[in-house]
C-alpha cells in the first residue's frame, strides 16, 4: 500500500471513530455525553497517525495510534451501548464484560507506549517480561470476571452514565469469591500500568544519553500539564460543575490533549522519527501556545460566567477584563517558557555580541573562529544552517558551519566580512527556523559580521606578529652563530696568514741586524726582503680590514665600494645606479648593503655559471631597492634549498628589510632586496 493510500485508510478509520460517537449521542439526546471523550481520542489518533506516516517501522508510533484507536472503539462501543440501554435494552453481561476488556487493553497499550518510549526500542529484556506480566494479570482480571463476578459491573469511562451492571447467571456460586478478586483488579490494573511506566520511563531516563533525556522531558512536561490542569480543576470542585458543559470540556482541554501530544512530540524529538527540525519545533511551540492560551482564556471566562451567575451583569463585564488583565503576564511567562522548552534559550542581541567578543577573544585562529561564529549567528538568528567562509590573503579558504548544510547550498541571508575596506570572507544563512528573516536579524547578523571581521583580522595580525617574532628569534640565533663563526675565522685568517708573515719579518729583521756587523753588502741583501716580507703583511693586513670593513666603503660610500668589488669578480659585473651625487645612506644600511650584494655576487661566481651578471641600487620612496641578476643557470625556486641565501636573509632583515629571490631554469636568477634606508647624511 502506498503512503498516500495509508494516509486516506488512516484518516477514514480516525473519523469514523470521532464521528460515529457524537452521531449515536446526538440521535439518542446526549451529545454532551457522547463527546467528552472525543478531544483525549482525537489526539491520541492524530498524534499516532502522524508518527507512524513518517515512521511505519517505529514500534513507539504504532503503539501510540493503538492507544487511540482502542480508546475509540471504546468511546463507540460504549456510547452504543449507552444507546441501546437508554432506548429500554436490557443490560448484557458478554456487553460489560467487553467494556472491561477494551479498557484493560487500553491500560495495557498505555503501559506498552511507555515501555518503548522514546526510540521505540525496550531498554532490556526485563522491560519485555515486565510487561507481558501486567498483561498477563490484565488477562487474568479479565477471566475471574467472565467465571466469578455476578452481577458484572462496568464502572469506566466509556458509558454516558455512572456505571452499569448485568446478571451472569452462567457464574457458579463456589466461584464467586473471583468476582471480587477481578473488581480490585479492574479497579487497580490502570493505576499500576501507569505507576510500572513511570518507574520504568524513571530508569529509561537515570541511563539515557543527554538526547534521550530531552525527548522524555516531553512526556514529563506532558504529565505535569495533565496533573496541574487536572488538580486545579479538581480542587474547584463544584464550580466547575455548576458551568456549561462545553465549558467544562475547554477547560479540561489540556488534560485531554497534553499526554498524548506530547508523547508524539518526545518521539520526534532529535528526528527519532526523521522528522524535520522546523516542523518540529512549529508544531510543538503552537501546541504549547494554545495550551498556554486556552488555559488563561478559560480561567477568565469561567471567572466571568461565575460571577455573571452571583452578581448583577456590569460587574461580571469589569471582572472579566480585570481578570484578563492580570492573566495577562501569566500568559506571557507561559509563552516564554513554551519557547525556552521549545527551542532552547534564545540570546538577545547584546547577550550574543558579548559572549561572541569572548569566545573570539580566547579563539584568535582563524580555524576555530569559523565555527565559533557560525554556531553564535545560528543560535542568535535561529537559522536551519549557518556557514562561515574565511578567506587568507595567501589564498587559502577556512569553511566552517553549525547545523546540517545541504551539499549546494543556497543562503537565504548572506553578509560579508569587511575590515578596513578589505573582504576578508562571508556569513551564509540557510531559511529561518520558524517564520522569515526579520530587520532586526539582518541588523544583527551585520553586527555579529563586523565583530567576526575585526576578530579574523586580528588573528590574522597576532598570527603574523608570532610568526615574526619566531622567525626573528632564530635570526638573532643565527646571526649570533655567524658572527661566532666569524670572530673564529677572522682569528684563523689573522694567525695563519698576518700573523705568520709578521713572524718572518720578524726573523728576517734579526738576520739583517747579525749581517750588518759582519757583511754590510749581504745586510744589505736580506733589508730588500724584509721590505718586501712588509709589503705582504701590509697587503694582507688589508685584505683582513677589507673583509671586516672595506675603507673604501666609509671613504666614498656604497657605489664606489661595490663597484670596486665587481671589478674583482671573476666575471664581467655591471654596476648601475641613480644614487651618485645624492646623499650618504646610514652606515648600518651601507654597510647592510654592502655585504649584502657581495655575497650575492659570491654566489653567484660559485654557483649560477654565468658569463656577466648586473647589480642595480636605486632608492624607491623611503627604501634602498637593490637587484643582483645573473645570465646563469638559473634553478627551480619552490625545490631547491637556499641554505647559501640564510644568511643574506638574516643580515636583511635584521634591519627590517625584505628580500626575493627570483630564477626560472635556463634563464638566470634575480636576488632583490629592500632595506629602509633611514635618514641620510
């Protein structure tokens, strides 16, 4: 059988157990009678019939349209009954006997909804014997009536009068103690059905995950609902008796609509029942609503139409708005406590912004910001789904959502994230819950977009400060190491060159002194060669200096000293620049610089096998621009380690200066560097 050809079976069988009582009351004269059971019968079927459409297979669903279908069959048959005793029928034994029956079934299939509920599923095997137990008893209760009770009395719901009683002259008299036996059975069977479910839905709910636990609130709030409304009523007594009958019925509404609807909404609750979140929670804040209403609503009629009975009609009119004004706050505090149990706390604005600011505070990635801000905006919008897209300024993209996004997701609302005029991502928004997007969403959802901006920036800024002062960490390690390493090679160069031609001179001095006294003309021979033996020590005691400080470089400045060393390149080094004649850079920058574009150009006579290479200094604004290129070999810039590079880079930036290396392979290489060139002398 189709879904739709269920549906039409279903809503036939359902109206014809609602329609076929008040029929049969209204043909007899008593359709105040016949109808008090429609409201509990009408939603115990239209609350079955919905769950078990969406879910056929939930054994919860099933048992929940069984309730109202056996409360229906009951209503009918009692109310035929009820009838055929008015219209002078003599009472039937087999009759009462089957009220009894279909009740005790009812108490059954009560306590077989509970055992089940919320997933449809016994928590244990001893929940099964538990049950097949009462039922077992409930059968039991049924046999001693048929075999002992003489005369058999119906004392339930389902007839219009008080109770009815029929002779079983078929019961033998040594079995008539059974009789009494069933009435305390009948009498107990409902009360122990219920109190065994709520033990059992008690230990459902000690062992259930969080979920679990919050769709049997449901039913809990529907038995709190039913016993509030119900001992309220109660406890005014004859009152309540003395006002119209349908009256009565509209106050006794939640008592009759509470359990069964909120049993269906616990079971699809968390799409037990694959039901959608949005329907869901529509149709469960409406049934709430109306309670709500219908309660205070009925509170001040009733009020009215007592006091219309006792006092003259003005007063009764004032009493009635009086008491509808003072209801008025209490159905206020209803509805928001119907929407907190519905939906959950709502955040107001302000609440949002604030607890958004600090969880953005302790979340500066922007990793853990997306989803931080998409699980805020959908809790302060009250969106289906909400997606955050970040995008880096290196290109990269941080998705981050809250609630079930569709694979081609179409935003009902969308805002951009804007810092300081630069797109840095976007909030997406999915359909509205309940209802459509408002002003004040969109106003909020921009507020909320402007925080998620400024916070993703400065996330952005703390993640670059950290990189940086990392990175300059391990530069101040490295130049420390260098300039280690070159205090120790400045020691070795100095000993093993300086020092050991200082050491000769020296001998060659004291054989001069020894020749003169013995043979000037040889004396004479060996001054020539400490003259020269000086000449070397001068030269290469300049060759040192120039390594630490070139004269050339504090005498006529940057130009002039890299000049002076491409001409000592291996290969051709063409020198170009805008900056002669212009004023000295700082002596750190010069310097900087300096060193700088030698080991470049070291570089580049150790590596690139180039046959000419350009150096170009310029000043560009406030920086020193300056790009070394070689005609060589080039390399593959992304693969290939420049370890040789480091420590250019380190003497570069040290200084708050950038550098870039440029090579294509087969098409030579550029190193470009910029440093800040300070003021100028």
């Amino acid at each position: 059988m189709t879904v739709r050809a269920r549906s039409i079976v279903m809503t036939v069988v359902c109206l014809a157990l609602l329609l076929a009582p008040l029929a049969v009351g209204s043909r007899s004269g008593h359709l105040a009678e016949a109808s008090h059971g429609v409201p509990q019968t009408a939603a115990f079927l239209l609350a079955g019939t919905l769950a078990l459409l969406t879910s056929p297979q939930h054994r919860g669903a099933r048992r929940l349209l069984a309730v109202g279908v056996v409360m229906g069959v009951g209503y009918l048959v009692g109310s035929l009954y009820s009838g055929y005793l008015l219209r002078g029928g003599s009472p039937s034994w087999q009759m009462v006997l089957l009220l009894q029956g279909v009740e005790i079934g009812q108490a059954l299939l009560t306590l077989a909804l509970i055992a089940v509920f919320p997933d449809g599923q016994y928590r244990t095997a001893r929940d099964r014997v538990v049950l097949l137990t009462i039922a077992v008893l409930g059968a039991g209760v049924v046999l001693a009536a048929r075999i002992g009770s003489n005369p058999v009395t119906y004392p339930g719901s389902f007839i219009w009068g008080d109770q009815v009683s029929a002779v079983n002259e078929t019961v033998p008299p040594a079995l008539a103690w059974l009789g009494d036996v069933a009435q305390i059975g009948f009498n107990a069977m409902f009360p122990v059905c219920l109190l065994t479910g709520l033990v059992l839905l008690a230990v459902r709910f000690r062992w259930a995950d969080a979920a679990q636990r919050r769709q049997i609130r449901w039913l809990f709030l529907g038995a709190l609902v039913t016993v509030v409304v119900g001992a309220t009523l109660g406890a005014l007594g004859g009152w309540v008796h003395n006002l119209p009958t349908w009256l009565q019925y509209l106050l006794y509404t939640p008592t009759a609509f509470a359990l069964p609807l909120t049993i269906g909404l616990g079971m699809v609750r968390d799409n037990v029942l694959d039901v959608d979140s949005v329907i869901r929670r529509s149709v469960a804040y409406a049934v709430l609503w109306v309670l709500a209403g219908g309660l205070c609503i009925g509170a001040a009629l009733g009020l009215g139409l007592a006091a219309g009975s006792a006092l003259p009609l003005p007063v009764a009119i004032i009493l009635t708005v009086a008491a509808t004004l003072l209801l008025a706050p209490l159905r206020t505090r209803l509805e928001r406590l119907a929407d907190r149990l519905v939906h959950g706390r709502r955040l107001s604005g302000y609440e949002l912004i604030a607890r958004l600011g600090a969880r953005l505070e302790a979340t500066p990635a922007a990793e853990a910001v997306a989803p931080e801000v998409a699980a805020d905006v959908r809790a302060g919008v009250a969106a289906r789904w909400v997606r955050v897209i970040i995008d880096h300024a290196d290109g990269a993209t941080v998705v981050g959502s809250a609630g079930p996004v569709p694979d081609s997701p179409e935003p009902a609302i969308a805002v951009p994230l804007v810092q300081a005029g630069v797109s840095v991502g976007s909030i997406e928004c999915g359909p509205k819950l309940d209802g459509r997007y408002r002003e004040g969403d969109r106003q909020l959802l921009a507020s909320l977009g402007r925080q998620a901006a400024l916070a993703i920036h400065n996330g952005w800024l703390t993640q670059q400060v950290e990189d940086r002062v990392v990175e300059l960490d391990a530069s101040r390690a490295r130049l420390v190491a260098a300039e280690d390493a070159g205090r120790r090679r400045l020691e070795r160069d100095l000993h093993d060159g300086v020092q050991q031609d200082l050491v000769a001179l020296l001998a060659r001095i004291g054989l001069a002194r020894n020749q003169l006294r013995r043979d000037p003309t040889l004396a004479e021979a060996s001054l020539h060669e400490v003259a020269r033996d000086g000449q070397r020590a001068l030269l290469a005691v300049q060759e040192v200096s120039r390594g630490l400080h070139p004269p050339l470089l504090s005498d006529r400045g940057l130009i002039e000293a890299v000049t002076e060393r491409a001409a000592r390149m291996p290969i051709p080094v063409q020198v170009r620049s805008h900056l002669n004649g212009s004023p000295r850079l700082s002596p750190d920058i010069e310097h900087a610089a300096y060193f700088a574009i030698s080991e470049a150009m070291a570089n580049i006579a150790k590596h690139a096998d180039a046959s000419r290479a350009v150096v170009n200094i310029d000043l560009v604004e406030d920086h020193l621009v300056v790009d070394v290129t070689d005609d060589g070999g080039g390399f593959d810039v992304a693969n290939t380690p420049r370890h040789g590079l480091q420590g250019l880079t380190d003497r570069i930036e040290a200084l708050g200066g950038r550098i870039a290396v440029r090579s294509t392979p087969g098409r030579g290489s550029t190193v470009s560097f910029t440093l800040p060139h300070g003021p100028r002398r």
